[in-house]
C-alpha cells in the first residue's frame, strides 16, 4: 500500500500537468485566441471589400473620362446638328455621372 500511494499521487500530478496548467485558463486563451483570429479575418475581409469597391468606383471613373474624351472629339468633328446634338447629350451624361461618382467621396 505504501508504493501505491505515492505512485498513484505521482500519476496524478502528471496528469494535472499534462494540459499546461489550469484548464479554465487554457479555455479562457484558446477563446481569446479564437476571438482575435476571427477579428482578424472580419477585419481582412472588410479591408479587402473597401479596395474592391475602390478598384470598381475607378474602373468607372475611368470608363467615364473615356467616354468623355470621345463625345468631345466627336462634338467637335461633328458638322450635322444631329450628331452634334447626339454628342452634346452624351457629354452632358457622363460628365453628371462622373461629377455624381466623384461626390460620393
């Protein structure tokens, strides 16, 4: 009975160690770190979402000034009051859609 007894407290503490001290603290920082991590992941995707927006809102901007570009080429070429008048209107368009894209800044 004798060696049983320190063997088994022996056993014990081991197993007491084996999981690097309290459980309630290993529980608490796992949750903590879990929290952090999906934190981080939330943070990462909005991130990435406000640079997609940001690529998107100047793809158009861009698509805007070349439209721009071309209806003033084209209201200058222009002889006939139709296509002058064509030309105008689609200037006036994209120039509003392009001052309306850059005021939402």
């Amino acid at each position: 009975m004798r060696r049983v007894l320190p063997l088994a407290v022996i056993a014990l503490a081991l197993t007491a160690c084996e999981g690097g001290g309290d459980p309630v603290e290993q529980a608490l920082r796992e949750e903590a770190a879990n929290n952090h991590a999906e934190a981080e992941f939330a943070r990462q995707q909005q991130a990435a979402e406000r640079a997609a927006r940001a690529a998107e809102r100047q793809t158009e901007i861009d698509r805007l000034n070349r439209e721009i570009a071309v209806a003033e080429v084209a209201l200058e070429a222009a002889s006939d009051s139709d296509v002058r008048a064509t030309a105008q209107a689609s200037l006036d368009e994209s120039r509003r859609a392009l001052a309306a894209l850059e005021g939402e800044n």
